[in-house]
C-alpha cells in the first residue's frame, strides 16, 4: 500500500476480514488470534500496520459465528469490543452470519455500537448487513457505514446487482454515514479494464466506501491507475458531503450525478449495452436542466479519467462511450451561484425518515 502509492491517493486503512481467530475463545472468555496465521501475534500486525501510517481494521460477526464459523460477537459485544480497542484498533467490519430472525437485527448492531463507544477509542465502524431491515432507513444512528446488498462478485452481473440494489439510496447517506454496495472488484480478472473503470467511477459517485478487494501485489498498471485516479477519488471525498446517484435512464444508457462543493456536479455517463452489440459505441448526454441549471449557462466541462478540461459548453453534454463503460466529468457554470449547491439527485418529496428510537453513534 505504501510503495505503489495507493496510501498517498488516500486508501489508509488495512482491514483484516474473517479468518484471523482460533475455533473457540479463550477461558476468560475472550476471542484468541490463530497461531498460525499471526506466529508474531495479533498485536504485532497492528503495531506493524500503525507503524507504516496506516489505520488497522479487524472483522466480527453480529451473530453466534462468522460466515466462516468463527467466534461471533453477540453477547460478547463488551468483552470483544475492548479486545479490539486495547489493540489499536481503528476499523470494525461487523458482519451478519449465524443471526436468528427473532434476534432484531437493529438491536444486535446497536449493542456492538454501545460497545465501541463504552470503550472510548474511536472505531470506525462498518455494518456487513447485506441490506437486511433496510439500514438506510435507521442505520445512520448505529454505524458509519452500512451494506445495501449481498456480497459483491467478481464479475460484471454481480457488480450491477450490488449497483441497483443501491439506486434510489443516495438521500439516506450523508457525513458520517454512507450507503456500502461492497468492495471494489478493480485488479481482479473477472472485470475487464472498460468494467473496472465504470464500478470505479460508480462507485466514487454513491460515496461508497472504496475498499480494494483484489491481492495488491499483482494488481496491474491499469488498475493501479484507475485506483489511483486524483480528480475521481476528489468526488467520493467531496467536503460537501451529497451522494451521487441515477438521475436519468433509457433503457442500458444510464446517467448518474451528485451535487459538489462550489455547485459543480459530478456526473457519470455510463453504457450497459451487451457486450454483443454490432454498435459498441453510445452517444449518452447530460442535459443542464437535469442537473439543476439554467439551459443557457455556460459551464465547463472536465473530463476526470483524463484530467483535463474538453470545453465549455451550454444546454447539454454529450460523451460516446463504449460498452461497459464510463465516461465520468465535472461540470461546472462560469458563473457561480450559491443556489447550485443545494440541487440534490433525488425528487423533492423523498425525504429522509429514520428511526427516533436509536441512539446516536459517537
């Protein structure tokens, strides 16, 4: 992470996920590192981690087991909530196997919340819940992050379905609190280059989490500079904090867009035409009414994959973009109005409505 650059384009959290425990707790009760995994110790990978800059991240479970049948949290929420803080640790990915249905879903979140906070180090943490109770709906007091969906795959059906299953969320997210349709698959083989540079730029448009799934020591140059893109990561970590989402289909032709700092937008021009199509090539346009703009501004138009401006333009944009791919750009009038900022990607009459019965994450 550190050599290839990865940590300067702002990727500083290593997170270990499920794995990393022995079959059964300790008798004090409490979790225990497998041996063989970490001969050093688990504390010494996190001081190792600390040590390169970097944040560390561990992984539990809100029901009895971890998907891989491992020790899970619930009813040790205390006990396993202060083993990962006297660690160091800065990250928990909580995930949702061996969870009856009759055990409510909000309140075994709820109570690893209470017990991160009781701990009093500051854990950033990070709800696997598959979009099981609709989180978006009250998530945004329990956790900083929550899944919309199932577990992605590495493939570019099973990166749609988590991309669907998260249109229409974006109102829910905001500073704190963001909508998780799961880790990126960029560098692994089951996506093309033109695929990885579409989840990439979708993915940096909903404010997901952007966290790389593919082995790092053989991601490929392209990936490497799809991951590390400047202009495209400055969207998902725009200060004014609005997720992007879809504002306009027609049929496999998508157009996604969200609301930035200084009223510019961000808009991706996205094809998912099959890839068997006789016309690989779409026309896709971006019209300024969609985006909350007068039709006759004069706005600048910022190719982001490419880093350089194409031009100055009024009333619309229009990109050719190839199948499974994205054209993603930064639109932004030459005159600037405050107004602007306040455009959101949604109707107006959706509005937030989470729950009043949970209390706040610290």
């Amino acid at each position: 992470m550190v050599k290839s650059g990865l940590i300067k384009a702002g990727y500083d959290y290593l997170v270990i996920d499920d794995g990393w425990s022995e079959l059964d707790r300790g008798k004090d009760g409490k979790i225990i590192a497998s041996e063989t995994r970490f001969p050093s110790g688990i504390q010494h990978v996190a001081d190792y981690v600390h040590a390169k800059g970097l944040k560390y991240g561990m992984y539990s479970d809100a029901g009895s087991k971890t998907c891989l049948g491992l020790p899970g949290s619930r009813g040790n929420e205390e006990l396993d909530a202060q083993y990962f803080a006297d660690l160091g640790v800065d990250f928990l990915k909580y995930d949702n196997c061996y969870a009856p249905a009759s055990d409510w879903i909000v309140d075994r979140y709820s109570a690893m919340r209470d017990a991160l906070n009781k701990t009093g180090r500051p854990i950033l943490f990070s709800m696997c819940n598959w979009g099981a109770g609709d989180p978006w709906k009250w998530a945004q007091k329990v956790g900083n992050s929550w899944r919309t969906t199932q577990d992605i795959e590495n493939s570019w059906d099973g990166m749609l379905r988590c991309l669907d299953n998260t249109i229409g969320l974006s109102r829910y997210a905001e500073p704190g609190a963001w909508n998780d349709p799961d880790m990126l698959e960029v560098g692994n083989p089951g996506l093309l280059e033109n695929e990885q540079r579409s989840h990439f730029a979708l993915w940096c448009l909903l404010k997901s989490p952007l966290f790389i799934g593919a082995d790092l020591r053989k991601l490929s140059k392209s990936a490497l500079e799809i991951l590390t893109a400047n202009e495209v990561i400055a969207v998902n970590q725009d200060p004014l904090g609005v997720a992007g989402d879809l504002i306009w289909k027609e049929g496999p032709i998508e157009v996604y867009a969200g609301p930035l700092k200084g009223g510019s937008r961000a808009v991706v021009l996205f094809n998912r035409h099959s890839i068997t199509t006789q016309y690989p090539i779409s026309n896709v346009t971006v019209t300024w009414d969609h985006l909350g703009y007068p039709s006759d501004a004069q706005a600048t138009v910022r190719d982001l994959h490419a880093a350089k401006d194409v031009g100055v333009f009024a009333e619309a944009f229009t990109a050719g973009v190839d199948i499974h791919d994205a054209v993603m750009v930064k639109i932004t009038p030459l005159k600037k109005e405050q107004k602007y900022e306040e455009w959101r990607p949604w109707p107006e009459q959706y509005t937030m409505q989470p729950s009043s019965a949970i209390s706040s994450v610290a």
